[in-house]
C-alpha cells in the first residue's frame, strides 16, 4: 500500500486500519465471523434459565427400635459434628425419627458436585469405627440437582370406553418410560401417580379371632412361600453339573387363597377362609394424581374432566440442549399415537422446557433484531445512510464473535446469555459510531483534498483509538467485579460478567478493522467548490 503523505500511527486502532484497509481477506474475514456467530446460535444448546450447581447429599442411619431423642444424642448429634469437619459445606440439617436419622448437607453454589460427594463419602467411612452397637451401616444419597429438574412432563389417563384395567395402563406407560430412556442426552425419567399388581389381602379380623389366629401367623404363611427358593448346584462323579430348583408358589390368585395358614380340630384353614383375596394395585400406595382438562378449549368450566392419570417427567444431562432433547421425545411419543387411540389412552403435555426454551431465545433474538434496526434508523438521521450502514455491520459481526466464544467455553444460550447480549447492545456500537463521526469529520474538513482517502481513514481511526480504548476499558472493569459475586445469584447472572467484556472487546476490534474498511468501499470524499474553481482555473491557464 503507497500513502503519498505517509502518517506515522501510534495507537493499535491505526495499525489494525493499516494491516486491514486494503486487504483482500478482510471482506472473508467478515464472512466467517458472520458464519461462526450463525453457527454457534444454531448449535449452543438452548435453556430458559442457566443451570446452577447445587450440591449436597443426605446421610441415612437406621437404629432398630430407638426412640426419635436416642437417634438424636447417638446418631444425630456426632454426625452433624464431624460432617462440618468437612471444607466446603454451607449448611448441615439433622432430623431425628423413631428407628433412623437423617442428616443432610448443602454444599457452597458452585462446588463441584463429584468432588463434594466424595468428601462426604470420605468423611463418613472415616468415622465407621465409632458407630454404636446396635447401629446398622449408614446408607450415603447424594443430591442430584443437575438432573432432578424435568424438561417435559406428560399426563397419561384412560379414555371413556377404555377397556384397559389399571395394570395395563401402567405397564404400558413403563414400556414408553423404557424407551424414553435410551433417547440421546436424557438422564432420568419418573413415574408419578403410577402403581404397580400386587396380592391384597384383607383379613377379616372377626374370622381370625374365630380361628384364634394371629396376623404373624397370616404374615409367616404367606411369606414362606412368596419367594423362590435358592438354586442349590453340585457335581456328579462323572463331572455333570446338576442344577435343582424350585418355581416360585404363588403364581396366581388362586395360589394366594389356597394358602394354607394353620390347622383348627384337625382341619386346615386356608387364606381366604379368613380373608379377602383379590388381584389389585398396590393400594398401600397413596401417590395417586388426577388431571383437571377440558376436551374442547371453548367449554365452559362445568364441563371439564377429571381423571385419574399418571404423569411421566423427564429430565435432560447438563450442558445439553434441551430444546433438541424435548422435540426427540415428543417424537416418540407421537410415534406411539395410533397404538394410543387402539387402546383408549390419551396423553396432555403438562410442560415443554424445550419449547418455552426455544421460544424464549427466539423472542429475545427479535427484539434484538429489532433494536438493530432502530439503532439503523437513528444513525441515518445523525450522520446518513451510508455510515448507518458500516456501523449497522458491527453489531452482528461483535455479536457473531461473543456467540462463538461462548459456545467454545461451553456456556448455554439462555435468557439471561440474551439479556447480556441487549445489555450490552448500546455499548457495542460506541467504538464504531465513535470511529465513522471521525472519520465523516475528517471528510467534511478543510484540507479533504490533500490527502488520499485511505490516508484519511487510517489518521481518522488512530486519532481517536487511544480515548476509545481507555473508554471501553473503564466499562469492562465495571463488569468485572460481578464474576466474583457469590452464592445463587453469582451463579445465576455469571453470564453477564463472562460475555459483555468479551462483546465490549469485540466492539473494539471490529470498529478498526472494518469501520475503515468499509469506509474506504462506501464512502467518497465530498467536492468542494473551491476545488472546482481552482481545477477551472487552471484549465484556462493551459488554454
């Protein structure tokens, strides 16, 4: 590049302009930045909100036959002790119960889940030998934040005129739950609501008193037989392996009732001579849940259903893309809705994280758009549509580098990724309107026509680098201090002291490569009439 009034840069902003005015890559630089940015929004994974680390676990000890004050001085007390032994717990919480206590421990936002469940693994295997006679090993449950919160929960009833007992319906819900499972990325998935068949058996408590019989009695008899019994192996002397077994007793119904409890004057008395005996549910189980639903959204509130249904929840790996993880499901389960429509069950989707997700990012992205345009409009008025234009191309280009980065950091794209982003929109495009006022200063100045046009952008854009570098700077530092907030809330706005000084230092690199660069394609030095007047003149003096 030849300037025929060389200008000696001295900041980083004319030396960018210098390297990047006339270079060929700089329109594919611009390129790839706008196809990175496309990329990383296409491909982070989408949440609604930023995913916390929360850890802790819970530390279970049973004590046959102790009172809830003998749990609390012998288990409760010295547990809690040597469990604030361990670095990093924030809060310990004891609950004494007849036969067992439980304490659990919530570990500092932020503390790495696996290593803190291994220091309370560590802490309490340490301290094994001064648990007390009589003190069963303590069972250790870690928390499982990560994984615990669903992304789709789904209401499953019967329809009127479903001919499917209650059995049938649940164990066609756990083989869809089964299949869910092996989808990509998902990590749990629950049944609430559902039951499981079971043997009820209701004594009746006036025949048994007849029999002088006892409900150890009842309870023995039928648990000798309710189990296989063991295989018992061995060799025959010509080395054969023989193999005995007995099948399980109670195969039906039938088998339930003819179980033989006791013998009275010589006869024996059977199960269902003294009870009720019936195929069922497990009744003991109280978790039942309904669903409030109107088939047609224009009836009124008088005709809604209620029905019994149970709800399966499923929950996604952390890090992953919920909105990708919530459209496989609902694919699977659109899979199965003429089988669905045979049998007579019907399904509502209760919650879609993945699509409220999705629909948050877009909305966000819109109203970014928007602001874009409105930004576009402003400076039209203010300095015209050209250099509208060039800053106009900054704020993609800054907002396709920040999109980048943090996808290679791993973060997600969440609302408040977003909210960083439109926090940090109206200081994004300050390096590059400081950039092109100067550089359409230097245009309409009064010695334009002395200087080449690529001389005046790179003197345009050095003279103001220094001030907008300290300017953006100073900005930065205000953001900083937040990353170093803690507890939920530190955690919970971290992205915005991780991706605006990254968008601010963006700004900067952008405004001095490609403000001068498209400067140089766009604009054109304004005629001046002096100039003319001179160049007649001197067209006459040649005459």
């Amino acid at each position: 590049m030849e300037i025929k009034k060389p200008y000696v840069v001295k900041d980083i902003a004319g030396k960018l302009a210098v390297g990047f005015l006339k270079n060929p890559l700089t329109a594919v630089l611009g390129i790839v930045l706008l196809a990175l940015g496309w990329i990383a929004l296409s491909t982070m994974p989408r949440e609604e909100d930023p995913q916390i680390a929360i850890s802790g676990g819970a530390v279970i000890v049973a004590m046959p036959g102790a009172t809830p004050a003998e749990v609390e001085n012998i288990i409760v007390k010295p547990l809690e002790k040597k469990l604030r032994e361990v670095r990093g717990i924030e809060h310990v919480y004891g609950i004494a119960m007849d036969n067992v206590g439980i304490v659990n421990v919530m570990y500092y936002i932020g503390e790495n889940r696996e290593d803190s469940n291994l220091k309370l693994y560590d802490k309490v295997m340490q301290n094994m030998d001064e648990i007390p006679k009589g003190v069963m090993q303590p069972l250790i449950k870690p928390f499982d934040i990560d994984i615990d919160i669903p992304i789709i929960t789904i209401a499953l009833y019967k329809k009127e005129g479903s001919k499917l007992s209650t059995v049938e319906l649940n164990e066609k819900i756990r083989t869809l739950q089964h299949k869910i499972n092996g989808i990509d990325n998902v990590a749990k998935t629950t049944l609430q609501g559902a039951h499981k068949e079971q043997f009820n058996v209701e004594v009746d408590m006036g025949k048994l008193s007849a029999y002088h019989l006892s409900m150890g009695q009842i309870m023995q008899a039928i648990q000798s037989l309710a189990a296989n019994v063991p295989n018992v192996k061995g060799k025959t002397n010509d080395g054969k392996l023989v193999i005995f077994g007995i099948s399980n007793a109670i195969e039906s119904v039938e088998d339930v009732k003819n179980v033989m409890v006791a013998n009275y004057m010589g006869s024996p008395i059977y199960l269902q001579d003294v009870a009720n005996v019936e195929q069922s549910i497990d009744k003991q189980n109280f978790q039942d849940a309904d669903i409030v639903y109107r088939p047609d959204a224009n009836q009124s509130k008088e005709l809604r259903q209620i029905k019994p249904q149970v709800t399966l929840t499923v929950a996604k790996l952390a890090g992953t893309n919920a909105v990708f993880v919530a459209e496989d499901v609902m694919e699977m389960i659109k899979e199965h809705d003429e089988e669905f429509r045979n049998e007579g069950i019907g399904y509502i989707v209760t919650r879609n994280y993945g699509e409220r997700a999705d629909e948050a990012v877009n909305e966000l992205m819109h109203h970014l758009v928007i602001t874009i345009i409105i930004i576009a409009v402003m400076l039209i008025f203010a300095l015209g549509w050209r250099e509208s234009i060039i800053v106009t191309f900054s704020v993609p280009a800054i907002l396709a580098v920040t999109l980048f980065i943090a996808y290679l950091s791993g973060q997600t794209m969440n609302r408040i990724t977003l909210f960083a982003f439109l926090l940090s929109l109206g200081l994004l495009v300050d390096a590059a309107i400081i950039v092109i006022e100067n550089i359409h200063r230097h245009l309409h100045a009064h010695d334009v026509d002395e200087k080449e046009m690529d001389q005046l952008l790179i003197e345009a854009t050095d003279e103001v680098g220094g001030p907008t570098n300290i300017a953006t700077l100073a900005i930065i530092m205000t953001m900083i201090p937040m990353a170093f907030v803690g507890g939920m809330m530190g955690s919970f706005m971290k992205p915005i002291p991780y991706n605006v000084p990254v968008a601010l230092f963006a700004s900067l690199v952008v405004a001095y490569i490609f403000t001068p660069y498209l400067s140089l394609k766009l604009l054109k030095k304004p005629e001046h009439k002096h100039k003319h007047h001179r160049d007649n003149k001197e067209h006459e003096g040649e005459k």
